[in-house]
C-alpha cells in the first residue's frame, strides 16, 4: 500500500465520498479531506435512480439505502392548477426489471451517512479547507486554512462548484447565476383533506415559468420534501443559502391546486438557494489534477442528476485508473474525461432547459446507464468530446 501513489480526494460530499470508497475497494491508497469540522445530517431529499444504484452496489450499501428510500412506482408531472397529469414515467419494479436496479427517493444526509460509514476514520481528513494547490511536477502540495500542508501524488478536485481546484486549472472565475432561486423544505406528511389528492410518491408540478418537485424521503413515508424552481431575475451571488418562509412560498405559489398549498403550510422550515452554472470547461485534468462532479459540471437540480453525475464520474475514473494503472494517471485522465464529458453535458444542458419527464418519454438513456459496462471510448478518437454538447443522442462509442 505504501508503493501505490498516494490519491488525495479534496470534497466528501457523495461525489467525493463515493470516489473514495470505490478507490478503495481497488486497494489503491487514498485520503479524503473535508472543509467541515465532521458529518452532519444536511436536511434535504435527493433522488437516487438505477445508473446510481449500480454503483452503490459495487460500494456495498445498496441493500441498506433501498431499506431506508421511498420506492415510486411512478415519476408524475401534473398542471400547476389543475393537477392534470402531464407524463407518468413507470419505475418501481419497472426500474428494477429494465435498468437493472431500484429507483429510489431518500433523504440526502441519510445517503451521505452511508458513504461516509463505508470509510474507515483514518481515511477521513475534517477540517480541512483547502487555499492553494501547488502541483511541482512530481508531487501535488495541498495547503489549508488551518496552517497546515500535506503531499498528494494524485488529487481529485470533489469540491463543488467554487472549487479550489478548478480555480487552479483554469483561473478564478464565478459561476454563472441561472436565473432561479431554489426553495427547500423537509417536513412531517400532513394529513390528507377535503379538496387535495393523496400525495403521490413522487410528482413534479408545472406551470410555464415555475415549478415544484415533491417526494418522500423515507421508507415510512413520514416525511416529505420539496424543492422548487422559482424565477428571479437578479441575485447577489454571496447569498448562496438564506432562510425562507411560508408567506415568501405562498406569494411564488399563488393560484396553484390545494396539494400544494397543503404542502406549504406544513411547512415547518424552509430555505432558498440560488442556482448556479458554468459553460463546459475545456479542460478536466492537467498535470496530477483532475476534476469531478460540480467542480467541472455544476448544473441545476431539475433533471435530479447532479450528485448522480458526480457519483458516475467518480466510477470512471477509478475504472481508468483500473484500466491504464494508476501510475499513468495522464492517460487516466484522458480516458475518464473523453467517456464522461458528452454525458455529463448533455445532462446539463437538458438540466438548463427544464424539459426532462414533463411529457411522457424515455428515460431509458439516462437511467440504463451502467458506468462499469459500457463500452470505453479512445481519448484520441473522442478530442471533440466536448464540442457534442448541442448533439441530442450519444453517438455510438468505439472499443478501446
């Protein structure tokens, strides 16, 4: 273990935490280091469909996440008024017969908890904000807030969208604001009263400039959470996260069918988030750096596959490592970003444009996908990976 490059892996959030379970389970020696002082329950819901599952499968905690998730049978759109349903999308069983695993709706600390709980402790590395990234050629120094700086052979950019990383690669720049404030809320089922419809386990609710995603988060179907998608035209971008409140959410939601207005009022908390953007980097990886997830692909949630991209990203990677050894790190990362870059572009730009399951169509491409069985792509025969953002279906891979 003490021969194989070190891999320092700077995020544990599911991207990260993933990335580093996965490394392991390959015996490859690596260090997470985490800018919050320790784990923490965050409150919200997350979406974990079969193109994750897959995955958590080869991590070890698929049994225990389809134990503690809520299991749709159906994705639902319906009218904002009228409660009409737009699209229906089959899962439950449906999933698990014609994509290979469960589609599940949970809460995302709970998820969290069981990525972080599949590393050891002395993989993990908490208080550690990363400053400045130095990379001398034969070794990567990583220098932190709290004085202190540590050697890496490899490190792996998880750390979202104000990355340290990418600023490294690429120079400092700001995200994009995307225009849409996000609200978030987690909070015990109400009942069921005169004039609303039974909750569905999962249903996103459309009007032609806004929306709001409804689902439960727990086995039980105890509680349920929200997130939604409200236009405003300018935000200071400093003001990542404030509180909200239920008259803010009544205004934004006004006129729109009794479920929803149900929904608010049980609302116990809620807060609101801006959304933010980048255009695809032209770069992913340089010298011993690499990126993943929201550190080179940030996206808004409305496809519900931003933590599913960074998850996937984080498995090719670790199966380039397998397939070129992780000495030649290089070609790793050449072969990583040339079969991660259309997908994850695509995945952003039909996030940008809020389409995807509100009319009935096939999810197929996103949610069969299976990151340790589909075909690898040559890095030289994929250069212009990047420019395939506007094609709207992958083209077909050649074997390396």
């Amino acid at each position: 273990m003490s021969k194989s490059p070190r891999i320092a892996v700077v995020g544990a959030g599911l991207g990260g935490a993933a990335t580093a379970a996965l490394l392991l389970k390959e015996g490859l020696n690596v260090r997470v280091y985490e800018q919050a002082p320790g784990f923490s329950r965050l409150g919200a819901g997350i979406h974990v469909g079969p193109n994750v599952m897959k995955i958590l499968r080869r991590i070890g905690v698929e049994d225990a996440l389809n134990a503690q998730g809520s299991h749709p049978d159906y994705w639902y759109s319906r009218h904002w008024e009228t409660g009409d349903v737009l699209a229906q999308i089959p899962l439950g069983d449906y999933a698990v017969k014609h994509y290979g695993a469960s589609y599940l709706t949970v809460h995302r600390g709970d998820f969290h908890a069981l990525l972080i709980d599949a590393l050891p402790s002395s993989v993990m590395a908490y208080g550690k904000q990363l400053t400045r990234v130095e990379d001398r050629g034969n070794v990567v120094v990583m220098h932190f807030t709290d004085g202190t700086s540590e050697e890496a052979d490899i490190v792996i950019g998880a750390d979202g969208v104000n990355s340290c990383i990418r600023e490294e690669l690429l120079g400092p720049e700001l995200p994009k604001y995307a225009g849409y404030l996000a609200h978030r809320a987690v909070f015990p089922t109400p009942q069921v009263k005169a004039g609303m419809m039974p909750f569905d386990d999962c249903v996103k609710w459309w009007s032609d400039d806004r929306h709001m995603m409804v689902y439960f988060v727990t086995s039980k179907r105890d509680e349920l959470y929200y997130v939604t998608g409200v236009p405003v035209e300018h935000w200071d971008l400093n003001d990542r996260w404030l509180a909200s409140s239920q008259e803010e959410m009544r205004e934004a939601f006004q006129g729109w069918h009794p479920t929803v207005q149900a929904l608010i009022d049980a609302t116990v908390e809620v807060t609101k988030w801006s959304l933010l953007e980048r255009d695809p980097l032209p770069l992913w990886s340089r010298g011993r750096l690499v990126l993943l997830g929201d550190a080179c692909h940030p996206m808004k949630p409305h496809m519900a596959q931003g933590a599913a991209m960074a998850i996937e990203d984080g498995a090719m990677l670790v199966r380039c490592f397998k397939e070129v050894g992780v000495h030649n790190h290089e070609l790793a990362f050449a072969l990583y970003e040339a079969n991660r870059a259309e997908r994850a572009s695509k995945v952003q730009r039909i996030s940008h444009d809020n389409t995807w399951l509100r009319t009935n169509e096939d999810p197929s491409w996103c949610f069969g996908y299976d990151v340790f069985s589909v075909p690898l792509v040559d890095p030289a025969a994929k250069a212009v990976a990047l420019s395939l953002i506007h094609i709207s279906e992958p083209t077909r891979p050649e074997r390396i």
